[in-house]
C-alpha cells in the first residue's frame, strides 16, 4: 500500500485521467473530489461491496427460481422471410 500525505487542495494521480484532490479535513473525516473519465466507476468500499455480494448471491442462486418467472411474450404477426 503506498501511504501519501497531502494538504488540503493538493492532489494525487492515478494514471493520465484520474486526479484525486484533498478537498476538507474536518474532525475525523477526510472529504476527497475525485475527476476522472465517466466510464471509471467510482464507489465507496462498503458500497462496492455490497454490490459484489448481491452479484455473488445471482449468480449462485437456484435455477428453480426461475421457474416462477413469466415466460417471455412472442410477437405477433408473420414471421419475416
């Protein structure tokens, strides 16, 4: 782990695209602003892993279940030729 230490409005990169800026220090929390592209996806830890055990728990889930789902309709009309 590499371990920085930074004032406030200073930043750190992360590769070419990614800025990390020290934005308020304020009792015992740190706010950060992070730029980065709109495709890197950026969440906090307890969030990102929430969604990896909901991600886990689908994909390990009894396909019986899906048996309880409605069937898909067909559309209607001639099929194209």
């Amino acid at each position: 782990m590499l371990i920085l230490t930074r004032k406030i409005d200073e930043a750190i990169r992360v590769g070419d695209d990614i800025r990390i800026v020290l934005v308020q220090i304020k009792g015992g929390q740190v706010r950060l602003g992070i730029e980065c592209p709109s495709h890197v996806r950026v969440l906090r830890e307890e969030l990102y892993e929430a969604v990896r055990q909901e991600n886990l728990n689908a994909v390990s889930s009894d396909p019986k279940h899906l048996a309880h789902l409605p069937r898909p309709k067909r559309p209607q009309g001639k099929p194209s030729e």
